[in-house]
C-alpha cells in the first residue's frame, strides 16, 4: 500500500501548508502511476471528483476519510472497555 500526503510533501519542499501547489500534484501523480505499475494500486482520498480520476487512471481500490471516521468513532466509543479487559 502507497499513501501520499499532499500537505506533508508541500513541507519537504519549504512550502507548508500548500498541498495543492502544481509541483505537488505532479509528485502525487508521478506516484500514483507508478504504484499502479508496480502493482500496487491502493490510495486514500476523501474527495469524490479526485477518486473519479484516480479510477479512470488505473486505482481500483480507494479509501475515503468517511472509512477513518467510522473507525475513530467506534475507537472512541469502545476503547475505554477494551483497555479494561487488556492487560
């Protein structure tokens, strides 16, 4: 599984906060094609126009923030019973 942080790439290039900056797109892409290449064709986007291209350019499995939500929600809701019966 490959996953790309627009706005921690934008860091690395002294620019935070700017994950939408032309160079950064051009590095998520770069990545994208070459995962998908190598067989590995696995990526996170919240944005559903952004999961219409990254279908169309070969991803056939995409996650959505909705999935880390439903997660965090049940963590916060069960995790306090979960730490009492673990040691």
């Amino acid at each position: 599984m490959v996953q790309f942080g627009p706005n921690d790439y934008s860091v690395s290039l002294g620019k935070p906060g700017q994950g939408g900056l032309p160079e950064v797109v051009e590095a998520h892409n770069k990545m994208i094609k070459m995962a998908i290449k190598a067989g590995v064709d696995r990526e996170w986007k919240s944005a559903v126009r952004r999961s219409q291209t990254l279908h169309r350019d070969g991803c056939q499995r995409l996650l959505h923030g909705l999935d880390h939500q439903i997660i965090a929600g049940w963590c916060r809701t069960n995790g306090p019973a979960l730490r009492k019966l673990l040691p």
